[in-house]
C-alpha cells in the first residue's frame, strides 16, 4: 500500500513539476510580452508629444502669417485708399 501511494505521489509530484515549469514559461513569455508593449508605449507617447510640438508650431506659425496677412491687407486697403483719393483730385 506505502509503494503504492509512493508511486502514486511520484506521478502527481512529476505531474505538478510539469505544470509548474509550464506556468514559469508561460510567464516568462508574458513578461516579454508586457516589456515589448511597454516599449511601444514609450514609443507612441514620444510620437504624440512630437505631433503635439509639431501642431503646436504650425499652429504659431499660422497665426504669425495670418497677422502678417492681415497687416498687409491693412497696407494695401490704405494705399488703394490714398490712390483714390489722389485719382479723385
């Protein structure tokens, strides 16, 4: 009877020792997994703030032309202006 449950605790013990390499492998593929995703994370936020920072100076720099747009309509309004009048005299 002892050999037997001897035996029979032998297999469960090799049966758990199986498992649990499994297990250890399986969670050495998650954490790969995970550290990848991470990197891609880092990755992508980096690409974000670059696409933030790059809108953020168009951004700055339309509103710079827009000003000057407006300053030269502003210009070119009194010089047709003041040409007006110099044809009405």
């Amino acid at each position: 009877w002892y050999q037997t449950k001897y035996e029979e605790l032998q297999v469960t013990a090799g049966r758990h020792g199986d498992d649990l390499r499994n297990t250890k492998q399986e969670i050495s593929e998650m954490n790969r997994v995970i550290q990848r995703l991470r990197a891609e994370i880092d990755s992508v936020k980096k690409q974000c703030s670059s696409l933030q920072t790059a809108i953020a100076d168009a951004e700055q720099r339309g509103e710079l032309a827009l000003k000057d747009a407006r300053a030269k309509l502003v210009d070119l309004e009194e010089a047709l202006q003041k040409a007006k009048q110099d044809m009405a005299r």
